[in-house]
C-alpha cells in the first residue's frame, strides 16, 4: 500500500464512483479580447497527450504537486541548530521525510517544487494544464491544501500589484483565459464565495451570508443560485472583484500565521465558448463516404475553473487559537476531516463516498470522482517542529493521487446562432431585392432627368437670349445716364466760370481797363435784379396756386401720385445702376488680377497663386496685388460707396439683394476690407440674411461671406456674440445643396480654430452641425467638415498642455470619433491629411486613450505613424504613441511594432 502512495499511480478500475459537476447558474455575456481560433483548440483537445497530461498515462486522474516554503524569520532564529524535516529530489520528483537522523520515508508526486521555485513555473506545472482543458469544454479544478502558514493564499491568491513576478494562480489564470476567447462569441462570469463555519458566503456582496446549494435531481449537478455572477470584459475588472473579495475574507492572528485564512474561498469562473462542429460526413449508395459534408453547426460549450483556497489544517495548542478562534479552528478542521474521508472512499474504490458531510464536499463532488479536470498543490514547511502536520499534509496528497474523473465535455446546439445567421442572410436577400429596385427606379428616373434636361436647355437659351437684350438695354441706359452726368458737370462748370469771380480773373487776365469792370459789375447788377424779379415772378405763382388749391385738390393728388412714381422709378434705377458699376469695378479688377498672374507664372502655372485653404468663398487672391489692386479698392469704394451697396441688402427687390449680397462677399474676401464691412454693420446685415430669407442663392452666398469675414479672430467674437454659430446650425440642417453646405462648413471650421470659442461653440451646437453636414459626402464638403474638426482638436490638444482643459475631448463626447476613424484613410488627400492630424492631437490627451482603443483609433495611429505621406504628421505620431502609457501597454499586448 505505501509503495503504490509513493508511486502516484492507481490501476484504472471501473467501479470507481463518479460525483456530477456543478453547473453555472446564469446566463454569461461575451468580454475579453481576441482568442485562438476554435480550431486550434479542437486540435489541442484531440491530442493524445493533451489527454493524458494530467494523469501520466491515466486520463483523468487528479494531478498532485507538492510545494516547500522557504523557512521565516521565527524558524531561522529557532530551529537554527535542526536541519530541515524534508529533502527535496525535484529532478525524481521525489521528497523525502525524515524520522530521524538515519531513517527517511521516501514519496512521489507529480511535480516537486523547491522553495526556490518561482510563482510562473509553480502556475505552469499546476495550473495552466488545467486552464487549457477549461478553455477546451472540460470543467477543472485547482485547489491548495496544507497546514495553516505554509503558503496556499500566496500560492493561489496573490495579486501581485507591487511585484507582478508574485501573481497567483488566480491572476494567471485569468490573463491566459483572456488572451484565450473571442470578444465577439465568448463570455465570461465570475463568483467569490468563502465557506465559513459552514456557511457560504458572498464575498462580492457581504449582506449575501446564507447561500443554498442546490442540486439538479435529475443530471446530479450542483449550483449556488444566490450566489452574485459578475460578468468580466477585462483583466483590471478582475483583479479589482479579487481585491473586493480578500477584503471581505475572514482572517485573523495565530501564533503560526499573522494573518491566517479563518474560511474555505471558492473562486467560481464560467466559461462560455462558440464553437462550429461539422456534422456527419454525407454516405454514397456503396459506402464509401461522399466529398460532400453537411454544412458546420453551431455549438455551446459550457465549462468552469474552481480554484479553491482551502483554510490551514492546525492543532488548537500550536496555533494557540481560542474562544471565537476555537470554535473557527473546529470548523475547518471538520470539514476538511469530512473531505480527507471523501478522497479516501474514492481512493479506496468504496460504495460509499460521504459527500453530504459538509457543505465544502458539495461544492467539491465534481472535482474528485466527477466530470472535472483536478490539480492539486501541497504545501508544506521546512521545521521540524511541524513534522507531524507536514507528514499528515503529504499522505493527503498521495491518497489524491489514486482518484480519478471521468472526463465529459457539455456541448449544447446554439440555436440563437443558427438563427442570427439565418437572419443575415434574409436581411442579404431584402438588401439586394431593394438594390435592384432601386437601380430599376434610378434608370426610370434619369430618362426622366434627360427629358427635362433637353426641356431646361431649351428654356436656357431663350431665357439667355432675354438676358443679352436685357443687358444690351442696361449698358445703353447706363451710357445716357454717363452723358446726361457729363453734360450736368460741363454746365455746372460754365455757369461758374461766368460769376463774378470769373469775370473778375478775367478782367485781371486780359488788364481790363476801369471802365470795362464797371460794365461788368453793371451786367452782374442787372442779372441779380433780374434773378429777384424772377423770385417775385414765382413767389406770386406760388399764392396764385394756394388761392387754387381749394378747388384744384383732384389735380394734386394727380400730380403727387406722378411725382412719388417718379421717385420710386429714381430710386430703382439708381439701385441698378450702383450693383452694374459695382459688378463692372470687380470683375475689370479680377481680369486685372488674373492678366497679372498668367504674366508672372505663365501659361502652365496660371493657378499657382490661388488659396482656398482657408475660406471656401475666396476669389482668386494672389501673393503680390501691387498697386493695381488697391487702385481699383480704392475706387470701388469711391465711386460706389459701402454703405450704399450695404443698403441694397434690404432691397425689396430680389435680384437686388442677390447682387448686393455677391458683391459684398467678394469684397470680404479682401482682408483690407474686412474690417470696414464690419464697421459699417456689414456683418449684423448678412446674418439677417441668413436668418430671413429661404431663398438658397442668397444664404449660400451670405455663408460665404460670412465664412470669409471668420479668418479674422476678432470678427470670430463678434459672430459668436450675434448668435451666429446658431443660425449656421440652423442652416446646416436645412440646407440640401452641396455648395451651401460647403460655405457653412467653411464658417464652423474657421469658427473651431479659436482657443477662446470653444464651449461656446459646442454649447449652441456647433459641432453636432458640422457632424451632420456629413451627410452630403461630397468631397469638397467633407474636407471643411475634417478641417474644422482637425481645429478644434488642435485647440484641445494645446488647453490640455496648457493646463486649461481637462476631461475628455468634446468631440469624442458629440460621436465624432467613429467617422474620423472611418475617415483617416480617406481616398481624397485634405480629407485624410486633417483628420490624420486630428488623430494625432487628439490622442496627446491621455484621457481619451481608452476612448481611441476602444473606437479602433489605435491601428489608425500605428497607420499613421508608418505611412503617412507628411514626414511632420508622421513624426507626430511616432511621439504621441511613446508618450502614451495607455497606447504603449495595449500594443505590448496586442504585439504591435512600429
């Protein structure tokens, strides 16, 4: 008997007893990140030596390791004249007890580890075997045993925040279970109880101190309903309920541990997997089976780790444990008595195995003689002072050693699967239904399109024909008018020239004599006597046509009515006539302008000057104006005047206010005439445009002149304070045409590079305006919407450095990440240039980094960092991605370089 303890091996039997594993007891939810394949684990469980890694050849059998704690402080200082009870042989897997100087018992195990031997190997040799089998299908079970002060707690539970070389089983499992399963298919779930004088306990809920076990009369298997099922995405999660529950464990003082487990702890983590299983391969008429197979079905496998702490065995007068402590030592020391009773009927073969004993062998029935994978480490210490207790704690161990489980994988057909399948494909089939509808419904309507195009040309060249006449007809009133003013000035100045002035200089001139002068003075008399008779002449009209205005009232209003149609006909062709000379200055200044750049670039070269980096609106504005330009500025405003054309803008007349608008936006996309335009109330004026009128030319180009007049910071204020980024929204989310949305992204983008602008910005939604224009894709629209965004973040980025901001990014608040994402490889390069600096200064800020992993930002910036065609926003990258503790750790863990 002692020889096949020493031995570890026990003849396989089947008369051997099974006890049911417990099942999981809630419905698990998918966490984690990216796992091996499905297949690769199917291979791993097919394996022969997978199977038989545990059991030296016999499948099944619970594996036993034994650990030597290293002597404390107390025992060097005490038993410095004894050597050690127990000698290590690791190379034979062998220890050996001594009785005394010259007699030893010799025993086998299946690993032997020094206290030299590091938490990695220890986790290794016990523990990993059995996580694979879990991540396979199988249930397994790790558990500690040993006497109190030994090193089970250490062994299994250390978290290892100071030191991550002293991570326990625990931990470590839960990282290689995690680097194992697939967010998008696998879950896991996470229950921590402790039984204490035979209570189980919650240590993730306190108040939950009275926990059933439930077993399923019909399979065997046991539960713990009650018992609180945390779901767990990631390994922070973990280790944070692992620090919940030591916090709630049971501990106290002995004379053998200072800090001694009072209660068992089970550690409870159910697995849930999605595997494919192909069916039965297909049989032809003949037998031999067909390269036809049915299609792969979808499972569920269903598993779960316990790792189990178990309390230390002790002897009430070593540790010196009583009152309260007595009655907890009794406690454990019953129910591990009851357990050591279960693993020896089960060593033993017996009909009978006593596992309602305590309630710790109900928990534990699936992990000796059941369906589950077991691994067990034995600890033990060095002092032979505690000789007895060690030799107790080895023959548990041998005794484990010769029981084995039947080994069973729970496989359930995933029907929600099957089904969320069947529903795509259904969903593919009414997609592809509706594209073709569609396609049919487009052809039908662009012969439409065509008809009415043919139909729109025509108009088009008769209403052209119309305009040409309507022109000609302008420029030949245009030149009386010129005429009529011509002849007005030359008889303004000859009437001057015959004043007395004149005459005076004359007679000077031509050394008239006294008399001639007299002669004047006498024709000037004359002419002023006239002058008053001809006053007194209307002066008697005037009371002749009182006395008749009593009697003559219907001719009056005849008369008024004439002269107020008069006036009003006036006025509008003075309106007219003020846009056609403004018109005329601007475009003779912009032929200018162009003759100017083709002289100095060339033919090839002629758009070299332009710059609409900055202003959707501009004109073609080139680096040297010279003089020409401010010559034909300056006389744009002379002889037109601003507030004159400003005027217009309220003109009842609708092509009126369509030229003044036009006219005014071509003005501001002069810097030197910005300042001027707002001066004269230009700026108050265009956003009452934007608010009043529907018309669509004139809100694009009030849009426009707008966005032009937003270059400058501080009109930037001024349109904030007006309440114009509430009228951009508002126009953003009416407006359809491409163009419009352009001008109106324009503005935003120009109103987001302002440091100060900010939360007012975002407050009266702005940039939920400038996400919504997306909505168009034109390309030109696209490409205002990323610079504005690439501002924004920019500012930021330079508020968090400064100090000033703190928090997350108000874009990643407003849902802006997901399509600068989608976005940062776009094919147009201002779209992909922007929002590629918009990642980079987005991620300067630590707090958004989890926010970028999570929305995929990370790969973008690794993109960005290796591929990008600006070597400054590579660079960028490159430092933001070192600066950054949170991006450095995930892509040591995703095995990133770059």
């Amino acid at each position: 008997m002692a020889s096949s303890y020493r031995n570890g091996y026990r003849g396989s039997s089947s008369g051997s007893m099974k006890v049911d594993r417990p099942v999981p007891s809630s419905n698990l939810k998918a966490s984690s990140f990216k796992s091996r394949t499905s297949t690769g684990s199917a291979l791993r469980r097919s394996s022969p030596a997978s199977l038989t890694a545990l059991g030296d050849g016999v499948p099944g059998r619970v594996r036993v390791a034994v650990r030597l704690r290293p002597r404390n402080a107390e025992e060097l200082a005490a038993d410095a004249d004894f050597a050690d009870c127990v000698e290590l042989q690791p190379e034979l897997k062998r220890l050996k007890l001594r009785k005394n100087n010259w007699d030893s018992d010799t025993y086998e195990f299946d690993e032997v580890l020094t206290e030299f031997a590091s938490q990695k190997r220890v986790y290794e040799v016990v523990a990993k075997p059995v996580v694979e089998s879990v991540l396979d299908g199988y249930n397994g079970t790790v558990m500690a045993y040993g006497q109190t002060g030994t090193g089970k707690t250490f062994t299994l539970g250390r978290i290892g925040e100071e030191d991550t070389s002293d991570r326990g089983i625990m931990v470590r499992s839960m990282e290689d279970i995690f680097a194992d399963i697939s967010l998008e298919t696998d879950s896991i779930s996470v229950s921590y109880l402790q039984l204490y004088m035979e209570t189980l306990q919650d240590l993730l809920d306190p108040a939950n101190d009275n926990i059933p076990i439930v077993e399923d009369p019909k399979t065997g298997d046991v539960s713990v309903p009650g018992a609180t099922l945390v779901e767990i995405r990631d390994q922070q999660s973990f280790v944070e309920l692992l620090r919940i529950g030591e916090a709630h464990r049971i501990a106290a003082n002995t004379k053998l541990n200072t800090e001694s487990s009072r209660s068992h702890a089970i550690l409870m983590v159910h697995v849930r997997r999605s595997v494919m299983g192909r069916e039965d391969i297909i049989s032809s008429e003949n037998g031999d089976p067909s390269h036809l197979a049915k299609p792969f079905k979808p499972l569920v496998r269903k598993s779960k780790l316990v790792v189990v702490d178990l309390a230390g065995s002790e002897r009430v007068h070593k540790s010196g444990s009583e009152g309260h402590m007595l009655e907890e030592a009794k406690s454990i020391n019953l129910s591990l008595s009851a357990l050591g009773k279960c693993i020896n009927a089960l060593a033993e073969n017996s009909a009978h195995v006593p596992v309602r004993d305590s309630k710790l062998t109900r928990l534990l029935r699936d992990s000796f003689g059941g369906t589950a994978r077991t691994s067990l480490i034995v600890t033990i210490g060095p002092s032979p002072r505690h000789r007895g207790e060690t030799a107790s704690t080895i023959q548990f161990g041998q005794r484990a050693m010769k029981v084995e489980n039947m080994l069973k994988i729970k496989e359930e057909f995933d029907y929600k699967s099957l089904s969320r399948r069947l529903e795509v494909q259904v969903d593919k089939l009414i997609v592809e239904n509706e594209r073709q509808q569609k396609a049919f419904e487009d052809e039908v309507e662009r012969i439409n399109v065509d008809a009415q195009n043919r139909i729109s040309e025509v108009e088009r060249s008769f209403t052209d024909a119309l305009e040409k006449e309507r022109l000609k007809c302008q420029m030949d009133y245009m030149e009386s008018v010129k005429q009529l003013e011509e002849k007005l000035v030359l008889n303004q100045q000859k009437h001057d020239r015959d004043g007395f002035t004149d005459g005076l200089c004359n007679v000077q001139g031509s050394r008239l004599s006294v008399a001639e002068i007299n002669n004047l003075l006498e024709k000037e008399t004359n002419l002023r006597k006239a002058a008053e008779e001809e006053v007194e002449h209307l002066k008697s009209q005037l009371g002749q046509h009182s006395q008749l205005e009593a009697g003559g009232d219907t001719e009056v209003l005849k008369l008024l009515k004439i002269i107020e149609d008069e006036a009003h006909q006036k006025k509008k062709l003075e309106e007219e006539v003020i846009i056609l000379r403004s018109q005329l200055l601007q475009s003779t200044f912009e032929a200018d302008q162009m003759r100017r750049c083709l002289e100095r670039s060339g033919p090839g070269n002629a758009y070299n000057g332009l710059d609409s980096s900055m202003s959707p609106f501009r004109h073609s504005q080139f680096k040297d104006s010279g003089n020409g330009q401010k010559a034909s500025i300056a006389t744009l405003f002379e002889q037109v005047g601003l507030q004159k054309i400003l005027a217009l803008l309220e003109s009842e007349d609708a092509n009126v206010r369509i030229h003044a608008v036009k006219v005014v936006a071509n003005l501001a996309a002069e810097e030197a005439n910005q300042k001027k335009i707002v001066e004269s109330g230009g700026l108050t004026s265009l956003l009452m445009l934007l608010r009043s009128f529907e018309d669509e030319t004139v809100r694009r180009v009030a849009a426009g002149a707008i966005a032009n007049l937003a270059m400058n910071e501080a009109n930037q204020e001024l349109i904030m304070l007006e309440g114009g980024i509430s009228l951009l929204s508002m126009t953003a989310a009416d407006a359809e045409d491409p163009q419009t949305l352009r001008m109106v992204a324009g503005a935003i983008a120009n109103l987001c590079g302002n440091d100060k602008l900010q939360t007012k910005l975002r407050s009266e939604g702005g940039i939920k305006a400038l996400l919504g224009i997306v909505r168009c894709g034109h390309p030109d629209v696209l490409s205002q919407v990323a610079r504005g965004i690439a501002n924004f973040a920019k500012c930021e980025s330079r508020g968090s450095t400064q100090g000033i901001k703190s928090g997350r990014s108000l874009l990643i608040e407003d849902g802006a990440l997901p399509w600068i994402v989608q976005n940062a490889n776009n094919e147009a390069a201002p779209i992909r240039r922007h929002i590629e600096l918009a990642l980079c200064h987005l991620a300067q800020h630590e707090v958004n980094a989890k926010d970028m992993i999570s929305g995929g930002a990370l790969w973008e910036l690794v993109r960005i960092s290796r591929d990008c065609s600006r070597e400054d926003i590579r660079s960028l990258a490159r430092r933001t991605l070192n600066s950054s503790p949170i991006f450095k750790s995930e892509m040591r863990r995703l095995r990133i370089e770059y």
